[in-house]
C-alpha cells in the first residue's frame, strides 16, 4: 500500500452510530438495523462500530431513484394500428 493511499484511508472521518444517525436524519436503532443486515459497511474499532463517511455517501448514492420523465410516462406502442 502506498503513502498516498493510506494517509488518506487513515485520515477518513469514522463516524460513531449516533452520527451516522444524526447525518441520515434518523434514529440511531435505523442504522444499527442497516449494520446487523449488512446493508451498510462498517468498522470494528475494539468494541465500537464506526461507520466510515464514504461508506455513508454510498449507502445514499445506492438508494437514489431517478425522476421520471415525460417518455416513461407515455406507454410504449407497438405495432398499433
């Protein structure tokens, strides 16, 4: 691993349970339940859980749903008369 990359994995803000919670706008037991399921990557700090930001920004990114556009909403002929 070079210096660049660690530097940059170490310096990474792990977030408490209790943050991560906060940042999504929810109740902590919602990402306890995200953890247990293994919806969401996590770190082992001893006995703690730490969420790592990037892994918050990606459990987002992945739950993100496109608006519609005027196409989607017209049905799709084919062969009509």
């Amino acid at each position: 691993m070079s210096n660049g990359i660690r530097s940059a994995t170490i310096a990474e803000q792990l977030l408490s349970v209790e943050a991560a919670a906060e940042r999504l706008d929810t109740k902590p037991r919602f990402v306890r339940r995200l953890i247990a399921e293994r919806r969401i990557e996590y770190h082992k700090v001893g006995r703690h859980v730490r969420i790592s930001e990037s892994a918050l920004a990606d459990f987002i990114a992945a739950g993100k749903v496109s608006q519609l556009t005027s196409a989607d909403l017209r049905p799709k002929l084919k062969g009509a008369a």
